[in-house]
C-alpha cells in the first residue's frame, strides 16, 4: 500500500460548513482535526503560563497516557509579541466538538486549570460551562486555508500500531540473527 501524501484547501467561510452543536464543523483534513487559537495574555501571566507548561511536561512524565482520550497527535503553545499572546495549536482525530468537551472533562476530573486560564476573556466557569469554554476558543479560532499530510487521515491508533509491529518485526529479526 503507498501512502500518497495530500492538501486540502478549506473554505474561507466557515457558514459553508455544517454546523454542529458548537459551530461550523471544519472536515477531516489530511492532517486530521484541529485548531490554533490566538489570545492574549492577563497582563503579567506569561511567566504563569511557562510553569503550567512545566507542570503539564511534568504531569505527563508521571503519567504519559494523561491526555490519551484527547486523541492528539500534536501541541504547540508559543508565547509572542514581547509575551503578551498566546497560540494554541493542536492537531488530533475527533472533531471538534469532542475535542473540546473531551479537553474540559479531562481536566475537570483530573482536577487540574488550563493553560487558557491565563489569557484575557477566558471564561471562569469553564468547568460547569463547557459552552462558554467552546465559546472561548471559536471566538479566537484563526482557522487554516490549508492543510497538508505527509501521511494522510492516518489517526494516533494506527500511527502507534504501525510502531508495535515495526517493533515487533525488528525483534523478530534480531533473534533471527
């Protein structure tokens, strides 16, 4: 089977999409799911937001599989203009809508803020109130015009299954030796 790396170009106007319980729906691209948020930081919070990252690796590193129902593939959080914004950007296989309310379950039963408890705007009853949470991030949501994939629609389950049996055949073959 060869895998065909792909883009997709998505729609400038979101009302184009269907609309799910929160919004526009963006489709699964070859890059699967995701969304960046833009926000801006409560005055003095940039140091803030570097230790909840520390404490995030950290969490992480005591339990790796802490954000497996979330379904990511990837994360990024990048501080810019003299720390005073903040970019969210993650890539994962469920939709939006699932995403989210996966993400504030997760933290809620886990007992742990959010990073996003550090930028102006963001709601204070988001645990309670997962509308004003999605809310939150669909107001600063820059959406992508282009999506690209190396390795198209492939979810984490199958990434990690392909890297067992590729482990699984080099034992194989170093006992082989």
């Amino acid at each position: 089977m060869q895998i065909k790396p792909e883009a997709a170009v998505l729609p400038a106007d979101p009302s184009q999409l269907p609309q799910g319980k929160y919004g526009p729906v963006y489709p699964r691209t070859p890059a699967c799911y995701g969304f960046t948020i833009i926000a801006t930081l409560k005055p003095g919070r940039a140091e803030a937001m570097r230790v909840y990252g520390q404490t995030l690796a950290a969490a992480l590193e005591a339990d790796p599989y802490l954000l497996a129902p979330l379904k990511l593939h990837y994360l990024r959080w990048v501080l810019f203009d003299g720390d005073t914004r903040f970019l969210y950007q993650g890539i994962f296989d469920t939709d939006f809508d699932k995403y989210t309310e996966d993400a504030v379950a997760l933290f809620s039963k886990a007992g742990v803020d959010t990073a996003f408890e550090n930028l102006e705007g963001f709601p204070e009853d988001w645990r309670s109130n997962p509308e004003a949470f999605v809310r939150f991030v669909r107001e600063h949501h820059c959406p992508s015009f282009l999506e690209y994939g190396e390795y198209p629609y492939v979810s984490t389950d199958e990434i990690k299954r392909a890297l067992r049996v590729k482990d699984a055949f080099s034992t194989m073959l170093d006992q082989l030796q």
